[in-house]
C-alpha cells in the first residue's frame, strides 16, 4: 500500500484526495487559490500534521505561481509572504504548518533572482519537503519494529497513516510494516469523534493493507483495557513541546490516563517536525476549537436540541508523564524527555 493523499498536476497546481468523503468516495480535488487552499484545511479535507505541512508548502508554490513567476524580485516575495503567513495560521495546534511555511520563506528569500527563479525554487523545496517526510515516515516505521512482536495487539486513536503524512505513515506506519514483515498485528481502531477519523479513515487503510481491525467506540476504550486485550497503545502527534507534553487529536488525553492505570504502554509516533523546543510546556500550545455543528449535527443529522452549547476543542495535551517513550525517524526517547 503506497497511498499518497495529494499530488501535482502536469500544469504544477495542487491536487489533494478530499479526505472528508471516505470512505464511501474517493474524490480529488484541484486546489487553484489561496482560498480553496485554506478552505481544505479548515474542512479537514486535507489533515494530519505531517501531511498539512506538505500540503502548505506545496499549496503555496500553487497559489502563487502565476502571479509570482511574472513579477519581480520584490513582488515575487510580497506574494510569497502574504500567502505564507495566511497559510501558517490556518491550523495553529499543528506545528509542521508553520515549521513547512517558515523554511520555504527562507528558500524564497534566500533564492537569487526575479520571480520566476523563486517559483522554481519554491517548487524544488517543497518537492525536498514531501521526500523528506516519506524517508522519516520509513525511519519511524523502522525504529517502531522494537515495540512489535507477533500477533500484538494495538490500540490507536485518530488517524496517523499514509492519509496524514508523505510516507507510508506515523503510529499506524509501524503497524503497517510490521504487517508487511508477517507478524499479523491486529489494531484496534478508536472511532475518534466528533469527526471519526479512526473510523472512517484508520480502518479504511488497514483494510486496503489487509491488516486485522476492530472499530470501536471512542467509549469503549476503557473496557477494552481493562479486559486486556491491548498490548500497546500508539497515537500521533500535531505538536510535542519541549518538556515532552503531546498535543494531539481530542481523546489522546483519556487514552494515555486509561493506559496507564491498566499498564499498558504508551507511545507518541511523531517527526521530529513536530516536537517545538520553543514551546517549554503543553499549557502553552495553541488548542483549535471547531465548529459547534461537528458535534450537534455530525453529517448533517442533528443529534443535539437546537440551542445546546457545544464544547468542541479539536486536540487535548497529554502530560510527559503519561508518556512511555516517543518513536521519531532518529530513534525512540525515553523520559527525562529533556535530558
């Protein structure tokens, strides 16, 4: 299975699988502006923090294109810093966004010549981004082979495959090459509301890479381990700060606690794009909040009184302390995480 969830078109444009349809349809859609760019972002069409830094940095070269190939030097930067900082502020839980957009400034500005030289190097840059993610994406895959064994069981929540990265994925990565390897891994897959990533996207890849699953739901994982039917718990990351606190999907949190009371491993899959050294602690990471109709009326089909207020954060920080180690392409860290 070599899924990737967006691509170029001949004439250079963005094209990205919108990832809101599946698993009942497989649609693609042309990204031509600065709009329809951060439009699939806010919709999710395009999500996974690895993947929304690929996407930002391609979809910047995208947008600017034309308009930046015929301009000067000057202009040419204008425009490449105007969509650049819009494009970083779309997601702002989401580390990568900024990290992908911060260095394709620095490729812009640090480029000699007029606006067509910059494009071309924008392009080669985020060409450079994608290749990277997917040589991390098989590093991780790597390294997280430790942590396997036959037939083990592993729970995850949200989706951290080849839909959110360039590569073949993060958490469900490992799971995938150990697939691959014949050690028949058998995954239980948190529906993860209110937008159910797990179910709908999670199990969509296991079953294309023919790997055993189980949806579940996200109210179910309690007894789930407190029967023991979970080896290991594997999840994501959109930001790591640096005393080792993960932000990641909402229900991250009550996993890692539940994991820990019932003494099953816990363990954060991200690139090291991810971790923020900058940030010293998850009290100062940014949570989104979403559109209260995500959870009054999922799909369309109202499930709330109209009227009822909503509490919909997209991500919760789970503390470093209930964190069993972090497998990144360089390796896996074990606490002290900032030792």
């Amino acid at each position: 299975m070599h899924l990737h969830p967006f691509a170029w078109t001949p004439a250079g444009t963005l094209l990205i699988l919108d990832q809101t349809l599946l698993p009942t349809q497989e649609r693609w859609r042309e990204i031509h502006s600065l709009e329809a760019l951060l439009e699939a972002f806010g919709s999710l069409r395009v999500r996974g923090a690895p993947a929304l830094g690929i996407t930002a940095a391609m979809g910047l070269v995208a947008v600017v294109r034309e308009r930046a190939a015929a301009a000067p030097r000057a202009g040419a930067l204008a425009l490449v810093e105007e969509a650049a900082e819009a494009i970083a502020l779309a997601r702002p839980t989401a580390v990568n966004l900024r990290w992908a957009v911060d260095r394709m400034r620095r490729r812009a500005a640090g480029t000699a010549g007029e606006g067509d030289a910059i494009v071309a190097a924008l392009r080669q840059e985020a060409d450079a981004i994608w290749a990277e993610d997917q040589a991390t994406c098989a590093a991780i895959a790597e390294h997280g082979q430790a942590l396997m064994r036959p037939g083990i069981r592993v729970l995850t929540h949200c989706n951290t495959g080849a839909l959110a990265t360039g590569g073949i994925g993060t958490a469900l990565g490992i799971v995938l090459r150990a697939g691959e390897r014949g050690l028949d891994p058998e995954v239980w897959v948190d529906e993860t509301r209110p937008l159910f990533q797990g179910s709908r996207l999670t199990a969509w890849e296991l079953l294309r890479a023919g790997v055993r699953h189980t949806v579940l739901p996200d109210a179910a994982a309690a007894a789930l381990l407190a029967d023991g039917k979970v080896d290991l718990v594997l999840v994501g990351a959109d930001r790591v700060a640096r005393n080792g606190d993960v932000a990641n999907k909402v229900g991250t949190l009550g996993v890692a606690a539940l994991a820990r009371h019932f003494g099953v491993p816990f363990y954060s899959v991200a690139p090291t794009s991810s971790f923020d050294p900058a940030c010293p602690d998850g009290s100062r990471i940014t949570i989104e909040h979403r559109d209260a109709a995500e959870v009054a009326a999922p799909s369309g089909v109202r499930v709330a009184p109209e009227g009822s207020p909503v509490y919909n954060p997209a991500f919760d920080v789970t503390p470093a302390a209930l964190v069993t180690g972090y497998v990144t392409e360089r390796g896996i860290l074990h606490p002290p995480f900032e030792d």
